[in-house]
C-alpha cells in the first residue's frame, strides 16, 4: 500500500511551540499587529499629558507582545481545524485504516483521490483533521506492520 499526503505536508524541521504554521506576507504581519501597537501605546498615553518615551515604547511592546501572541493563538487552531488527506491506492486499505482509526476517536472519511488520470487513478484518501495526523500515521504504521 502506498501512501502520500495530498494536502500539509509535513514540514521537514519539528515545530516549536512559537513557530507558525502559516507562512505571512509582510502586510499580513502589520495588519496583525499594528492594532496591537496602537493599542499599546494609547494606553500608555492615557491619563498623561506629556508621556515619556519610554512609557510609550513600552506600552507599543506590550501591544507588539499582545499581537503575536493573539496571531500564534488564531494560527494554530486555524491549522488544527485544517483538513489533511492520506491517499491509499487500495479501497480495502483504506476502509481498513478508515475503520481503525475512528476506533481511537478520529473523525475520519474514505474519499476519491483528486488525482483522476496517471498511476494514482482510482484510489482513495483517508480525510481527517490535522490535529490528528500523529495518531493516523501511528495506526498506518502498526497496520503496515
């Protein structure tokens, strides 16, 4: 049984637990966190009439701190409702595996390939969540033996 991954792939170094999932443009990136800074520093401004500087730089970091951690938060649970396909040439194979792998609690579903010409023509993909890529991948292993 051959397999392959038809959508995130997985990412060749581990992720640490400040990575992204998601790659960003730059005006991604200031449209995340300039509210955060903005905010930042008006708190730091409020209630005086001349703030020091540092008061604001330290009230735009706050704001800058805020920003990525509510990004990394929205990152990873947009990545973890994330839809991930493991194709599986045999229609038996992948029932089997479809069969085990709701037995550990996974909502999985056997679909068509997307593939519809060349060697991958007629077989399935097991489709699950990416959160439960590990677990997946443990049963393929243990069946495959």
């Amino acid at each position: 049984m051959t397999t392959a991954s038809t959508t995130n792939p997985p990412r060749a170094f581990p992720l640490s637990a400040a990575a992204f999932r998601h790659v960003y443009p730059a005006a991604g990136w200031a449209t995340m966190l300039a509210p955060g800074v903005l905010a930042g520093v008006s708190v730091a401004a409020i209630g005086h009439n001349r703030p020091g500087l540092l008061r604001l730089a330290a009230g735009a970091a706050g704001g800058l701190l805020a920003g990525v951690l509510l990004a990394r938060i929205t990152d990873e649970v947009r990545w973890r409702r994330s839809n991930v396909s493991l194709q599986v040439d045999e229609p038996d194979a992948a029932l089997d595996l479809m069969q085990a792998v709701r037995a550990e609690g996974v909502q999985a579903e056997m679909v068509r390939a997307i593939e519809t010409t060349g060697p991958a023509r007629g077989s399935f993909a097991l489709r699950y969540r990416a959160k439960d890529d590990r677990l997946v991948r443990a049963v393929l292993a243990e069946q495959q033996g």
